[in-house]
C-alpha cells in the first residue's frame, strides 16, 4: 500500500485512465509527492520490500527532485503555480528535500542553501501572528536552522493556537530534540481532535496525518496510532487523498506506522457482492496489489446499491467504492454564490481578410461546425473568489481538439487532458471569463459536460454549468446556422478592403454599417464613404454631403485632399446648394493659396528672404481676395518690418531705410485697398511706427489724428493719441505736445504713465519744476529718471568757494551757493593758516576742526527765500573783516553745513609748474609795495607726496621745489598773519602706482527713456501674431482642405 500510495499507483492504468486523466495533482505538490516517496524509500528499506520497489521509488524521487531544482526561483523560493515564491509551497519544499537527503538522495546543497537563504528572511518578515510563521520554523528545524528563542515564546502561547499550528510546533520541537515539550503540546491536540466516523463528515486530514507523524517520533505506545491509522486510510478515496497536498504528510506516517508494526502476511479468499450478488472472488496473499472489480451495470439499481465483502481466511483489507457515470439532468449544488458559471457558447471563429484574421470576435453563435473548422468557445463566468484553491474544470466536445495556445483567462495555471481543460486558481483570486479555440475532426452529435467550478481541497463543494450537445459536420455537409457579421466585423473588413483599395468590395458594407449603426465609428466611417462616393464610379451627391456634412460635425480638424473636397463643392452645387458651394471653393482657394505659398519658406530658408516676400507679393497679385489671403498681405509687411534690425545680414544691398520704405508702401496700399478690414489699424499702427524710425514726425503725427477719427472704437485709440503727442515731442513743439499728451495722460490706457512722464520733461526743459515736479511725482516709481529728476528739483544744496583772496584794500565779500535753503547762519573765525594745513593737510574737511570754545569773530544770519526756489541761485556775503590774515568761513543753513576760507593779504603769489619733473617754482610779490618777498616762510607739497617740502623765498622772492608728484598745493607767510595760497589744478612728476594698476571706476551711462517702448510692444505684437500665422500657413506640411474652413 505504501508503494501504491508513493507511486500513484491507485488502480491499473488501462482500466480507467481517462478518469484518471481528469484528476491532476495541485500545482506547487510536488513537494508533498517527495515527502511521500522519501518515506516510502525509508519503509522500503527497513520493510524489506522488493529490490524493484526501491528502484522504483528512488527514480521517482530523482524525477521529483530534478522538478523541484528546475523550478526553484532565484530568490531560493518556488511558487504555487507561476510567479513570485510562495513561503508555504517553499517550506513543504524543503521539508521534502530534506527527507530526501536524509534516506540518502544526492543533490546539489546550493538548493537546500538557497531555499533556507528565502525561509529565514521569510520568517523575519512574517507577522508575530501569521500562521505560516511555524510551518517556516518547522522547515527550518529540519535542517537545524530553527530559531529556539521564537520556538519557545510558542510555547508559552500554546493555548492561544490552532491543531494545525500546534502540531507543527510539536514536530519543531522534536527535531530540536525536546520531546517532552513536544508531548506536553500534543496532549492538548489529541484530545480534542475528534476523528468521525462517518465520511461525510468534514475534517482536516493533513491535520490528523501531521499528528500522527509527530506522535509516533514522541510517544509510539499511545493508543490513538491505530486509530488514526484506521481513519485516514478510511479517507483514501478512489484516487488517493483530498486534498491532495495531504499526501505527503499521510503516507509519511502511514510509512513510519507500517514499518514499526510489519504487515501481516496475508492469505485469504475475498468475495464481493453487489445488490445480494456475487460479482468476484479473490485469492490475496502476502502483499498482493490494488485490485480493480468492475460492477456490470446490470447489477446496479435505482436509489441505494448495498456492497458486502465475505472474507475466508487470514488478513486485512480496505476497500473504496465508486459509483461514476453520467447522468441527464445534472444539478448544481450551489456550493457559494460567485464565482458560478453563467454559460458557454460557441462562436465562429474571427474572420479573416487575405489570409489573417481581422481580429474581431464574432458574434454568431454555432451548433454545428463544419468538418476541418475552428470554433471560438467563450465562457461566461460570474466574476467573483473563495478563500480557497478553485479548480476550473472545462470539457470540450468529441470529435473535436484543442486549438494549441489559444486559451486565455486570468488563470494561474492550466493543464489540458483527454477532452478536458483544468484550470487552476489561488485562494483570493477572481475567476473570470475565459476563452479557447476548437477544432473539428471527427463527425457526430456529441453531449457536452458541463464546466464545473470545484474546490481543490473538498471536491463535493463546486458550482456546475449547464450540459450541451454540440455537432461536427462531415466534409461536404453545410452547416444550418445563419452567419451575420456584427459591427466590428463589417467596419474592419469594410477599412481593410479600403485601405487595399478595393472600394467597391468596401462600399457595402461600410455603408451597411453606417445605416444600421450610424453611431459605430462614425467619423471613420463617413471618412471612408466620402472617398468612395467622389469617385465617378461610385459618385452620388446627396450621400457625399451627406458623409461631408458628418466630418463638419464630428471631425472639423480633418484635412480632406484637393481631388475630394473639389468633388463636395460639386456635389452642393448639383444639389443647387449655391451658397455652401461657394464657401467650399473658397476654402479650397485659401487652401490652395497655402500650399503654394510653401514656396515662399523654401526660398527664405535658402538665406533669400527678399526673394521670398517678392514671390508672395506676386502670389497675393495672382490669388482672389479671401480673408486668408488679405490676412497674408499684411502679414508680408509685418515680415519685412520685422526684419529690419536684421537687413545688413540679409542683404548688404539693401539699408534699413529701404526696408522701412518698402514696409510703409505695403502699408499704405493694404489701406487704400481694404479700408475697412479688420486689420486697419493694425496697419494704421504699423505705419505710425514705420515713421516715426525714419523720424518723419509730421507725417506721423497726421496719421495718428486719422487713425483717432477712422478708428475710434480701435484698441489701439489710445496709442494713435500717444504718438500723435510724441511726434510733436519729437519736434520740440510743446505746446502741442502738452495737449496731446495731456489726453493720454488723464486717461487709462497703457501709454498713460509715458505720456505723463513725457510732460514732466516738458516742463522741465521748459524750467516749470512746479509742472514738471507734479508730472514727474506720479510715474516715480515706473522711471528713475522721474524719481532722479524730483530729487534734483527738491534737493537742498549750500556752498563756498573754498578759498577766496582779497587785498586789504578790498572790502570781504563771498559768494553762496544754495537751492531750497531759507535761512542761513555765517560764523567767521580767524586762524593759523599754516597750522591748519598742516594738521588737515588739505581744506577738504575743514568744517570738522573743533572749534568749541573759540569766539567767532563775526556771527550773522541771512535770509534766502522760501526754500522753494528748486534751482540754484547765489547770495553775496559781506563781512566786516579788514586786517589781514586768513579767515575760516562757517555756514549752517537747515541741517546742511560748508566752509570757506578768506585770505586778506597783500602777498601774491605765482606758481610755475614743470609736468616732468615735478618742479614747482613760487613767486611772491608784496602788491603794497610792489617789491619782491625775500624770506617768506613757504611749504610745498603735493597730493602724492608724503612730507612738505619747505623753505624760503630768496631775494627775488623765488622759492623752489623738487619732487612734487600729484596736484600741488603751497602755503606761505611772511608774519603772523600775512599769507598766501596755491592750489594747483593738475599732476605733475611721476605718478606712484599701486602693485596692481588701479582701475579707474567708470560710471555705467544712464539709461535713456524709451518713450516708443509700448508703441514698439504693440507693434511688435501685431508682428508676431501675424508673422507666427503667416509661417504656419507656409510651412505646413497639411495638403488640402481643412474641414472646419469649408463651413
């Protein structure tokens, strides 16, 4: 029986192997046939079972092994059926792989290494809870990889778990060699696994099976073993054990049982009888193989058979009892709701169109199908899922064959046997429609089984469909069933004799489709009728407008070629459609116009640009008068002018005056000759602006006041005021410039703040700060120059010479500077002009000498104005002051302060200067008395010098000075309070020079206002629209004409 089981060998194959044929194993069970077949060859071993058994045995798991290294997935892991590794398929896996090299079987370790790599991440990946955890540590502890810290937390828990999970928690346990733990945990399973003596009663047999494995390795004396034995071998049914992954695991323990125990040695006469009557007698001895009793029908009885066994002799026996056959009326025991099967039909398989199939699904169904033939079978499942491994069992007429790799589903797996296709779905996972191909062979009238949808696991449980009859036609029989072409199939038969051409083949059946189903591709449709139908052989007017009419519609984008929309203009003109006639014909001119225009951009891409424009002026001569081909025209004067920065590039022959002349002369005819298109002022603007480049201010100023009485609904209204008052800027004419602007100004229009910043200079040139500071104050934050020119008005400034001379005989007078100053106070203090230099060393900082305690010598104060006076005036100071000496000027005037210095002296002095060498030569004269100034104390010194050169006059009143570099600067005094000042105003000797050359700062120029700026933008607008639209017609590619403009 152990062979039996290992081996599969539940009957002779010959007796009923096409039952057999429809029971396949689950995918991802290979495992469970190893583990079987391991301890198969273990029993065989120390059974003592037949030499040709155990070879037998270890060719099948050799066979079984060499499967599972074939399929092992790279992360080490195998799946159920196909795709990513199942952690519970791999763990049977390896438990099998591991019995295998126990008892001896030779293999690579790679694969044991790889598939425990993939059980432990599995396991550290699994939740706490997850009840694979302990089958992952289970197949771990078989290869002494099991985690006993984890192993052991199970067991504190072990009356929070399941049968299932306890017992794998036992036999981890006993393979970590803690079999009193595993006792403790098995006597909480025993108990309560209650085993039914009736077998329809519902019960885990893989649980009873892992059981009695693990009690057998930890108490062998218990008394349940038989009883557990006894049981599951009352479950084998005909084919073995269900499910079918409970193999493994049963016959392990059934081996380990039998190997302990020996089998009896058998030697009996069995007698079967069915219904009261004798059917067969047996002899069995030793072990002697299945036997297979076939019951003749004519034993059998309506309702309940009774089957009696009469045993004479000495032995055990199990027996199965199977009643198979088919029945008429089949009913569906409505296991669940979804997934069930709705229906399944046949279909004819898709047309096809030289050679190929189109593609398409028919729609007609078959019940009878010729000889050779194929059909297209659809199954309609209602979508749904079990919690459970589904098994699709779908049967398919005799006398016909499966079409090869023409099933499709979303299925895990498939396999296909004598008249049957088995289709395999995991727990969770939809089963939906699915679909096959047929083919006929044999002739007949044969009855369909239904397609059953069955739980893999407990087999009564299913969802069954409906049976059929289907018939196969003998060669040269013609099938009854009518064939009418759905929509698909007419339109893709219909397109594909079109596009081969073969318009007559196409029309019928196009135009079938559309008058059946006008909605059903209707674009395409009608695309393709309008082909045909402006062909002469096929032409009808109505219809051509007709299918036209749908493209206006449905399609407006589409371009229809030269040849047909010419055929549409035709049509409405047949039908005495005048006026739709007409506007096809002119989109056929403005489309025609485009096309030939495409000349155009070749030749200006070739670096001929002049060339270019003069070929589309001579196209605009030859061409009607269409809103496109207006259009173009202006669009040519907006190229030009565009180009106008650009001409010396272009053509060297040809100045920007000329180009600007040529633009004006398109200008002024687009006007002259569609004085009340749309683009008028567009072009009026144009020109304005063509004139003001070549600065023919007059001119533009008189276009601009026709473009305010033509156009004074014109969004350009404003900007025809603006130029108007810019041209007259332009000319220095004010006034008038003020009066145009003025209307700019107060209004809102984008060239408002140019036009006030315009009149803000007006007044300014015209010296008004008050107007010009009004003006200005309201663009200040648009134009820094306005903000600048503000600053500069409402600055307050206040200044004195920096040295002033006067001969005792003169009266002292200065002269101050100041804007927007009221009121002033000056403070005279007398000093020691020598000291004082040569503690400041220039005058530049005089006003910070600290003069705190010293009384000023003259203190007065002034009145300027109102200190409003925005621009700079002058003040003469006199003072009180006529002995000699210098004198240091003090002036506060708000919170601004300057200085000056006053020298009362009768010495004068000249200076020559030598540039090269950097001498300086000081001549002083006493005016009083016109002699020469001997023994002047003098000092000289220059800006890059570091010291002072001093010295004294000689007689003639000459001192000299060597090695000055810079701008020089030389004091002198003959007594107390007699001096004399030089302050040279250029360089002179050798200049120091840093390591680096020192860069001089150059003040970046200001930038200039342009006051064209948005008459420029808008220009350039206009150039741009009308310049993009222009170059797509040019350089479109679209032959023909475009549906939405044959409106």
């Amino acid at each position: 029986m152990i062979y039996n089981l290992a081996m599969n060998h539940f009957y002779p194959r010959q007796v009923v192997r096409p039952f057999y044929q429809r029971i396949f194993p689950m995918p991802g069970d290979v495992g469970s046939d190893l583990l079987a077949v391991a301890y198969a060859i273990d029993y065989a071993k120390k059974a003592g079972g037949s030499a040709t058994d155990s070879h037998d045995l270890i060719e099948r798991a050799r066979i079984l092994i060499g499967q599972l290294i074939s399929t092992q997935n790279g992360d080490g892991g195998w799946s159920r059926a196909k795709g990513e590794s199942d952690s519970l398929v791999t763990a049977q896996n390896f438990w099998a792989l591991s019995e295998a090299k126990r008892v001896g079987l030779i293999f690579e370790d790679q694969v044991v290494t790889n598939a425990t790599r993939f059980l432990e991440n599995a396991f550290v990946s699994a939740n706490q809870d997850d009840a694979s955890k302990v089958v992952l540590l289970h197949a771990l502890s078989t290869v002494g990889k099991a985690d006993f810290a984890y192993a052991n937390r199970l067991y504190r828990r072990r009356r929070n778990m399941d049968h299932n999970r306890l017992v794998y928690v036992a036999l981890t346990f006993a393979n970590l060699s803690r079999n009193q733990v595993a006792k403790e945990l098995l006597d909480l399973i025993i108990p309560n696994l209650i085993l039914p003596p009736k077998s329809d009663r519902m019960i885990d047999i893989e649980a009873v099976g892992l059981t009695l494995l693990a009690i057998q390795k930890i108490d062998p004396s218990s008394s349940w073993i038989a009883k557990s034995v006894d049981f599951l071998i009352s479950r084998r049914q005909f084919y073995g054990f269900m499910p079918y992954r409970a193999k493994g695991v049963i016959v392990a323990a059934l081996a380990v049982f039998y190997q302990q125990t020996q089998f009896a040695s058998d030697d009996y006469r069995l007698t079967v009888f069915v219904n009261d009557q004798e059917i067969q007698a047996t002899e069995m001895r030793n072990q002697a193989p299945n036997q297979i009793i076939e019951v003749p029908v004519t034993n059998l009885v309506d309702g309940r058979n009774k089957v009696q066994f009469q045993i004479d002799g000495r032995g055990r026996y199990a027996y199965i009892a199977t009643l198979s056959g088919f029945s008429g009326e089949i009913d569906d025991p409505k296991s669940w709701d979804k997934p069930h099967v709705v229906s399944r039909d046949y279909y004819h398989v898709p047309l096809t169109h030289r050679g190929r199939s189109i593609g398409v699904d028919s729609s007609t169904k078959l019940t009878q199908l010729p000889s050779g033939d194929r059909t297209q079978v659809s199954v309609d499942i209602k979508s749904g899922y079990q919690d459970q491994y589904l098994i699709v069992d779908e049967f398919f007429p005799a006398g016909t064959t499966l079409v090869k790799d023409s099933i499709s589903g979303n299925f895990k797996h498939y396999e296909i046997g004598d008249g049957v296709i088995r289709l395999y779905y995991p727990p969770k996972h939809y089963v939906n429609d699915f679909r096959y191909q047929l083919v006929s062979y044999s002739p007949g009238i044969f009855r369909v089984l239904p397609t059953v949808i069955r739980s893999a696991d407990q087999l009564g449980r299913m969802r069954v469909g409906s049976t059929s009859t289907f018939t196969v036609l003998a060669p040269g029989e013609k099938s009854i069933d009518p064939y009418e072409m759905n929509d698909g199939e007419l339109y893709t038969l219909g397109k594909a004799n079109f596009e081969d051409k073969h318009f007559s083949e196409a029309l019928p059946l196009l135009a079938k489709l559309r008058q059946r189903n006008p909605s059903y591709q209707e674009k395409e449709i009608a695309q393709m009728l309008l082909w045909i139908y402006a062909m002469d052989r096929h032409y009808d007017a109505r219809k051509a407008i007709d299918t036209f009419e749908v493209l206006r519609e449905k399609q407006p984008d589409l371009y229809i070629p030269f040849e047909i929309i010419r055929v549409v203009g035709k049509a409405y003109r047949d039908l005495g459609e005048f006026e739709r006639a007409s506007l096809v014909y002119s989109a056929i001119i403005d489309a025609s116009f485009a096309k030939d225009s495409n000349i155009s951009a070749v030749v200006q891409d070739e670096g001929q640009f002049l060339q270019s424009i003069e070929f589309m002026q001579s196209l605009w001569h030859d061409y009607p008068d269409t809103a496109i081909i207006i259009s173009a025209y202006f669009a040519i004067s907006q190229s030009l002018y565009d180009k106008v920065p650009s001409i010396d590039r272009l053509d060297p022959l040809v100045s920007k005056r000329d180009l600007l002349e040529m633009t004006a002369a398109i200008l002024r005819q687009f006007s002259t000759l569609y004085p009340v298109n749309p683009l008028v002022d567009d072009a009026t603007l144009s020109l304005i602006n063509v004139l003001l480049d070549v600065e023919d201010f007059q001119q533009a100023i008189q276009l601009a006041k026709v473009g305010q009485s033509r156009y004074p609904k014109s969004s350009f209204l404003s900007s025809f005021q603006y130029a108007e008052s810019l041209g007259f800027f332009s000319m220095r004419k004010y006034a008038q410039a003020i009066t145009s602007a003025q209307v700019v100004a107060n209004g809102n229009s984008d060239d408002r703040d140019l036009a006030r910043y315009i009149l803000g200079q007006i007044y300014h040139a015209q010296k008004d700060p008050q107007q010009a500071i009004n003006w200005y104050s309201q663009v200040k934050t648009t134009y820094p120059d306005a903000k600048e020119s503000i600053d500069y008005f409402e600055q307050k400034r206040v200044s004195l010479p920096e040295v002033t001379f006067k001969y005792p005989s003169e009266k002292a007078e200065l002269q101050l500077t100041y804007r927007n100053i009221k009121e002033v106070s000056i403070q005279v203090y007398q000093v020691d002009l020598m000291k004082l230099y040569l503690r400041q060393k220039n005058l530049s900082q005089i006003t910070e000498v600290k003069l705190a305690g010293i009384e000023p010598q003259f203190t007065e104060n002034f009145t300027l104005g109102d200190g409003k006076d925005y621009t700079d005036k002058t003040q003469p100071i006199k003072l009180s002051m006529k002995e000699e000496g210098a004198y240091l000027v003090i002036c506060r005037g708000d919170d601004l302060f300057t200085s000056g210095l006053v020298l009362i002296t009768p010495l004068q002095i000249k200076v020559q200067e030598d540039q090269i060498s950097g001498r300086v030569r000081v001549n002083i004269k006493n005016e009083n008395t016109g002699d020469y100034a001997s023994k002047v104390h003098v000092k000289a010194i220059g800006t890059e010098n570091d010291k002072f050169i001093s010295g004294k006059t000689d007689l003639r009143g000459i001192f000299i000075a060597d090695g000055i570099r810079g701008r020089s600067t030389v004091i002198a005094r003959s007594n107390k309070h007699r001096y004399a000042f030089y302050r040279g105003t250029q360089a002179i000797g050798t200049q120091r020079r840093s390591k680096g050359e020192r860069q001089r700062v150059v003040p970046s120029p200001q930038r200039s206002t342009d006051y064209r700026m948005n008459l420029r933008m808008r220009s350039k607008k206009i150039q741009s629209s009308n310049i993009e639209q222009f170059d797509q017609m040019r350089r479109s590619s679209r032959t023909g004409v475009q549906v939405q403009n044959a409106r």
